[in-house]
C-alpha cells in the first residue's frame, strides 16, 4: 500500500474559478466526472482551503513528535477517511441533484 505524505504544506490555492461545473444527468451517473466535480466545487471553497492549510500544520506538528512505523499509521487512517468522506460527498452531490430533479428545484412544500 502506498501512503501519500500530505504533512507538506500544499502549493498555493488555484485561482478562484467562479464556473462551477454545471450539473446534468450524465455527470451525475458518472462517478468520476461527478467526483471531479465536487473536487472542483471544494477546490472553489475559500473555508476548505483555510481548513487545508491548518490540517497540514497540524499534521506536520504530529510528524514530528511519532517515529516513523506511527506515522505510517496515522497516514493510512487519515488516507481512509479522506477516501470515506470522498465518495460520501459524491453520493450526496447525486442525492441533491436527483432531490432537485424530482421537484423541478422548488424548496419541498411548494408548488
């Protein structure tokens, strides 16, 4: 198994791209242009870089007080949540879509 190190501070946020992808119901059957769109959608959210960036310090300040067979642990588990939460945010991407489908984007309770 390889273990990606993310205690390295990440390059500089992207530019803020204000087109999000622009969902329809191709992109929504597909799994990885879904989930390169809710990359997108999180790439374009100035709270999840600001988030970013303190993860990164906080995981660099573990990295240096755990030898090296711990963090390789603590590396898979962040691994295995980051890919949970992942694909959560695609299913959830598909359920509001479908959600807003089927109520032609009305709030629920209207007409």
């Amino acid at each position: 198994m390889e273990v990606a190190v993310v205690s390295q501070s990440p390059p500089s946020p992207p530019p803020s791209d204000p087109e999000l992808p622009a969902l329809d119901p191709e992109i929504v059957e597909d799994d990885e242009a879904l989930g390169e769109a809710v990359d997108r959608f999180i790439a374009n959210n100035p709270e999840g870089r600001q988030r970013l960036h303190r993860i990164a310090f906080q995981q660099d300040c573990v990295r240096q007080i755990v030898d090296a067979g711990t963090w390789t642990v603590v590396l898979r588990m962040d691994e295995a949540i980051v890919e949970r939460w992942a694909d959560l945010a695609v299913e959830i991407a598909r359920w509001a879509f479908n959600e807003g489908a089927k109520s032609a984007g009305r709030p629920r309770g209207t007409t």
